[in-house]
C-alpha cells in the first residue's frame, strides 16, 4: 500500500510567521507532488505542484521537494488568519495518473 | 471554465437505504475520479474512469457500492445497502492529460456529503 504521511497537527502559528508543513511518502516511483488547502466544509483546491528536487515558489508559498529523502514540505511566509486551512499532500505515483493523499496538517494561524 | 458539477450537496439516509450521487466533469476531461473523504482524514481514491472505462478500482467496496461513466461524461455513483461508516464527504475529480504546465491536472468538485443514520 502506497503511504503518504502527514503529521496531523493542529499546528498553531502567530499571524506573519512561517509555517512548516511536512509530509513523507513511501513509494520511491512517485513523480509529481501536490498541495492543496481545504477550507472546513469546503473541497480541496490547489495551492501548488513540484515535481523536480529543490524548491518552487508561487507568492507566499513554497514548496520544497527531496526525491532522495522522499520528502516533500510547504512554507507560507507571512501567514495569515486567512490561512488557517487543512493542508492536504496528495501524491502522483509514477505508475498511475492519480493521486494519494494524506491526511492533512490542520493549519491555524493566530492574529 | 465551468467547474466539477456534483448534486446533490448532501443527503441524509437510513442504515441499509440506498443512495446515489451524480458528477459532470469539466468538458473535454477524459478522466474522472470519485473519492470518499471520512471526516478528519484525506481523501481516498474509490474509482477512477478514463473515457468510460475502469482505470482502478481497487479500493471501492464493490459489495455495496457501484459506479459507471455514462457515454464517457457524466457518472454516477451508488451504495446499496448503506452502512454507519459510509458517512463522509463523496468528491469527484476530473482531468485532462497531457496537463498544461500552468494548470496541473486535477480539479475537484464540491462534494456530496452523505450521513447515514
């Protein structure tokens, strides 16, 4: 069974700090990695995508990623209330177009 | 661009009822997914369609539970009987490969929650 791990939280950060969020995954064949931020009652949309070692950033965000560690994170700068989300790590195993998720960092951000 | 369409936006059953959801994927999206969202946890895949064909099924109870992908577009999804632990959110997901770079892949409707009393 193809893993994707996440570790659960809740993780509490003060309004214009950085938040780590962090996931692991089990099956080295994985090609492509994904954030998505999921609002309470809402559907999972997508913040970013990497599928190359090293990091991409998109504004605020940063995803980094370490196929060797099999290791992928997210970073938002300068959080905001606005922020405070699940964040789910979904990945793309190379055999397959579709995604595994985890199940989500719970994300607050204090003002 | 019109969106993932799902309906309905919730339902409310007895144990051992049967209910069914309904996806229309964005147009000219070859593949379609239904995942199953237990509160408190990620997504699972239950079935994944390319055109109207099975691609995975692996993890949807077929016992219970069935799908089909009407003329390659919209699908639909069943349980019969219900159970206590069917309770959670039903998404459909569609996707069109090869993605373009500024658009990656998957984009998801806004859910069925089911709760089975």
């Amino acid at each position: 069974q193809k893993e994707v791990e996440q570790n659960s939280g809740p993780l509490s950060v003060p309004e214009g700090a950085i938040a780590s969020l962090n996931c692991t995954y089990s099956d080295r064949g994985s090609q492509s990695f994904f954030w998505y931020r999921q609002y309470s009652g809402k559907s999972p949309e997508l913040i970013m995508f990497i599928y190359s070692n090293g990091d991409k950033e998109d504004g605020r965000f940063t995803a980094q990623l370490n196929k060797a560690s099999q290791y992928v994170s997210l970073l938002i700068r300068d959080s905001q209330p606005s922020d405070s989300a699940t964040y789910l790590c979904a990945v793309e195993p190379g055999s397959a177009r579709q995604l595994t998720f985890g199940s989500g960092t719970q994300l607050t951000v204090l003002p | 661009e019109a969106g993932v369409a799902q309906s309905p936006r919730y339902k409310i059953i007895e144990k051992r009822q049967s209910v069914a959801f309904w996806c229309n994927p964005i147009s000219g999206h070859a593949t379609l997914y239904w995942y199953q969202q237990i509160l408190g946890q990620g997504p699972k895949l239950l079935i994944q369609f390319q055109n109207n064909g099975v691609v995975d099924d692996s993890q949807l109870p077929k016992d219970r539970f069935s799908a089909e992908r009407l003329k390659g577009v919209d699908s639909t999804l069943k349980i019969q009987p219900a159970k206590l632990e069917d309770s959670a959110v039903y998404l459909c997901a569609s996707s069109l490969f090869p993605a373009e770079a500024t658009n990656y892949g998957y984009t998801f409707g806004s859910g069925t929650r089911l709760t089975v009393v």
